[in-house]
C-alpha cells in the first residue's frame, strides 16, 4: 500500500507477505527501502553511522520506517561498531545487482 508521500519504484507487485523488498520515492525526492530485514545476530537493532571509525550516531525511526533524528552516542564501544560495519559489508549486495533483481 502506498502513501500520498511516498512512490513504489521498485519491489515486487506479486508479494503477498507484506515484507518483501521495495523501493521508494519520497516527496522530498530521498529514496527508501523497505522490507524483509536479514535476521543476523551480529549485527544491531538500530541503523548508524561511522565516521573516522571513532564517532557513531544512531538514525531514530518511527514505527512506518520514517527517519525522525539522530542521536550522538557518547563513548561508543568502538570495537563493536566496528565488527557490525565489517559484517552488514559481508552481506552487502551492489546496487546494480539489487536494483535488476
């Protein structure tokens, strides 16, 4: 189902499930995915960012996937970000791969 704020410009119209991989366009033109999640227990609950693999900032959601802040984690445990970073690479896709299917 989609929002008046939101485009389908990629996913699979069959899926049943609810889950399944799709594309977005927002009104503001930024891109969103959404769908099924890897269930792998070495990676987070929550999305973030690294920078200079020293500063992490967790990206907020609401509960529709919606990106509502950020949140400067004081004294992050490097070492885990770190390993979380290497892992979610181990299991990336290249965009081109995903985007044909």
């Amino acid at each position: 189902m989609e929002s008046p704020e939101l485009t389908k410009i990629a996913g699979d119209a069959n899926c049943r499930s609810g889950d399944c991989p799709s594309v977005y366009r927002t009104a503001r033109g930024s891109i969103a995915v959404q769908g099924n999640r890897l269930a792998n227990p070495t990676l987070p609950d929550h999305d973030f960012w690294l920078f200079d693999e020293s500063t992490v900032v967790k990206l907020l959601y609401r509960e529709d996937g919606t990106q509502i802040g950020r949140e400067l984690v004081e004294h992050p445990v490097l070492d885990n970000y770190l390993d979380w970073r290497d892992a979610a690479w181990e299991q990336a896709v290249q965009f081109a791969d995903y985007w044909q299917g």
